[in-house]
C-alpha cells in the first residue's frame, strides 16, 4: 500500500541548530513507519541563528527535500547593528538597556515585518506550493512555526484548495507569547498580528498545540480543533551512554539563557550554601551549554558563584546530551509571567530521560509542573520559592554524597519521539 503523503512547511532544518529543527526532523524520521511519506519544504539560503552540522546526519536518507530561496533583511539587520538582538524571537534587552538603534529595530521588527522578517517568502512559495502539491497528489500540509509566516503559506494554501488538510503547528504562541508585548507595537500593528492569527487558527483543520495551557488559548480564539503534541526526546540517543562518577556535585544548564529567564533564586540560595557550608563550597560546580546572557553572567558574579562555572557555549547536540546525562542536577527556567505557563521547553523531555533529578523553576501553575507531577526527582518552583530551591538542592547533594541513586518514578516514556510521532500519523491518515 502507498503512503500517504505529507507535506511540512518549515524554516528550520540542518544544518540550523537549536531545538526548533528537532521536532519535525524526528517525525520525519519516523512518520514511514505510521503509513505515511514526508517531504520537506525550507528555504536554499537561510539565516540561521545557531548551526549544528551534526544534524545533517540525522536526515532520513531518503527524505524528499524541497528547497526555494528566500529574501529576508535579517542579515542586513546584524549587519547594520550586530550587538542588537532585536531580531531574535524571546531574547531582547530589558528596555531601559536598549540602545536608540536596538529600538529603533525592535520598532521596524513588530511593525513593519509582520508578523515576521520571513513574511517575503510567503508569495513566492504559494506560488511554487501550489503546482507542486497538485502535481504530486498531496492533500495533506504541515506548517510549522516561529516563523509564524509560514502558517500564511498554509493559509493561502488551504484558500486556494479548501481540499487540503491544514495542520498548523504553533511550536510557540503567536500574539500570546511574553515578548509579543514587548515589540513596541502600533494599535493597526497590534491589529494585524490578532487578525492574521485569527484567520489561521480558525481556517486550519487542526491546530497543533506543544502545551496544555496553549491549547485552551487556541480553542478560546476560535480555533475549530486543537490537539496537544508536545516534544519529546529520541530514545536512541541515550541507548548506549554509561553514567560516570563526578567529581564535583554538577548542576548544569543546557540551551540559551537570557536575562528574562534568569533564576535568581537558585543563585542566592546556591550563595548562601557556599557561605554557610565550606564542604558544598568545595564540591559544587556549574555547568552551562549555551549562550548564556551578559546579564545572567553579571547575577552570577554578583553571588560569588563565577568561579564555579563553566561556560561551554554552543556545543552540538550530543556532547549537549552527554553534559547533562553526567550531571548530579539539572536546570530548567522559565519566564516568571502568568503569560509563560504554557511553554514546555524541548530539553525537559531530554532531562526527564537521563532520569537525573530536575530543578524546573517558572510561573506559578505552570505546564511544566503538570508534566513533572509523576517525576519523583524533580521540584518545580516559583522564582521567588528560596526554601523549596534550597531542600532540593541540599537533598540533591546528600544523595550524591552519600552515592545514594535514586530512579524518578515517571511515564516519561510517552514523550518519546517515536510515541509522538504514532499521534501526529493519525492527524495526517484520519
């Protein structure tokens, strides 16, 4: 029997690097298995913010590639103001350390791009798209976004042949992601991202939703069904590693780290052990895969706690992986903000799979903390929550002093991407 083809409209794909370009390379990867053929539409000349060449690797040797170029200023952006990082979804400057160029572009980002710098390759792509899914009998399509333009490629799509069945998957909310608030907004461009946002979650067949909290957003803004995929982590990546013996009681971070998502809560409680506790003091390391912020970096000198760091920067997805495989704790923060309870990070499928304990801190009632409520190694904690961060940390570092292993309690198992891909066939087949 012949698959059923489908089609994913995606910005990122390798060499990107980043948690973006996982998800859809890994239903890509086991979408055959479910009954049905992907083929892959992304940009030839894209720019891509991080790059991981290992990647490429992972490609589905015989995955249909589909490429288009695209025009978009980005690179004239950087170019013009290379400090700025205006034109980087979720990592602003606090306003009052904005230069008058960092806002001018935040300004020219919200305004005049929208509802993103990408929105030049939608006319194009319609127009390429719509031969090609005709002549290839397609008559299902993914879009998948940040960058939200693409879900306008699936719309005029879906306008042009109301035949097609429109999946659209939000990795990130739209207008009710935090920094949305934060683009310096006219009231017609304010307008204009709710109306665009409208048009797609209520033409879509099916909106796909990566957290709980989203989902219920979406449904209240009139999509017509909505489903929960959330990300998950690949199996195979931790068949064959073997914990090692640390040293140091290791508590890393992996991913970016900006200023909004800072836990300086976890930062004066780590101080305050090393002021108290010389023994803790001598046993505690940092580590951090990532760009990790100025500002971050700057709260960490402030709590005597820099010389306890390491710094790796970007590193590739499996040397990611094997740092916090061989950690003694890991980190994961969010945005304090009622608006953030919805975001699941990708790394905490990962981190739930080296079954290491997890210090989630975020907003109250946040998604997260729903996921992490059957994982018995984990405290998910508010950013100003010291005595909850401090027991678990102390209680952390007791049982890798006394080398007490504990195995978490979880089903996290259904989060693998495999599990999650079985879901996402039945969108495409049903």
């Amino acid at each position: 029997m012949a698959l059923k083809k489908v089609l994913i409209i995606t910005y990122y794909w390798p060499p990107a690097g980043g948690p973006g370009v996982q998800r859809w390379l890994k239903f890509s990867t086991y979408l055959p298995e479910f009954g049905v053929e992907p083929l892959v539409y992304s940009p030839e000349n894209p720019s891509y913010p991080i790059i991981d060449e290992s990647l490429i690797d992972e490609i589905p040797a015989n995955l249909k590639h589909i490429q288009t170029k695209i025009w978009e200023p980005y690179q004239i952006a950087e170019k013009l103001n290379p400090k700025s990082k205006a034109y980087k979804a979720g990592q602003f400057e606090k306003p009052e350390k904005q230069s008058f160029l960092t806002k001018i572009s935040v300004f020219v980002r919200g305004n005049f791009f929208i509802p993103d710098a990408r929105k030049f390759w939608v006319k194009p792509s319609v127009q390429f798209l719509g031969n090609y899914i005709f002549e290839n009998q397609i008559d299902t399509i993914v879009s998948t976004g940040p960058p939200h333009s693409l879900h306008l490629i699936g719309l005029h799509l879906k306008q042009q042949n109301p035949d097609l069945n429109w999946l659209a998957d939000f990795r990130d909310p739209w207008t009710q992601i935090s920094y949305h608030s934060e683009l310096k907004l006219t009231n017609s461009s304010q307008k204009k991202h709710k109306e665009l946002e409208s048009k797609v979650l209520k033409t879509a067949d099916t909106v796909i939703a990566t957290s709980f909290s989203d989902a219920k957003s979406y449904t209240a803004l009139g999509a017509k069904k909505v489903e929960v995929i959330t990300n998950g982590y690949e199996e195979s990546t931790f068949k064959n590693l073997v914990k090692k013996q640390n040293s140091k009681f290791t508590i890393t971070y992996s991913g970016g780290l900006e200023i909004a998502r800072n836990p300086l809560v976890l930062w004066k409680v780590l101080n305050e052990l090393i002021k108290n506790n010389s023994g803790f003091s001598n046993d505690l390391e940092l580590n951090f895969y990532g760009e990790i912020s100025k500002g971050v970096q700057n709260s960490l000198h402030e709590n005597q706690l820099k010389t306890f760091c390491k710094f790796k920067g970007y590193v590739s997805h499996k040397e990611s992986i094997e740092g916090i495989f061989n950690s003694n704790a890991l980190l994961l923060t969010n945005f304090p903000d009622e608006k953030s309870k919805g975001i699941i990070p990708g790394k905490l499928f990962e981190y739930m799979a080296t079954e290491n304990p997890i210090l989630a801190v975020g907003p109250s009632g946040g998604d997260v903390a729903e996921i992490l409520k059957d994982y018995s190694l984990s405290a998910y904690c508010t950013h100003c929550d010291e005595e909850k961060v401090q027991e678990f940390i102390l209680t952390t570092y007791r049982n890798w002093k006394t080398n007490t292993v504990k195995h978490p309690s979880s089903n996290y198992k259904n989060y693998s991407r495999k599990s999650l891909t079985e879901k996402l066939s039945t969108l495409i087949i049903d």
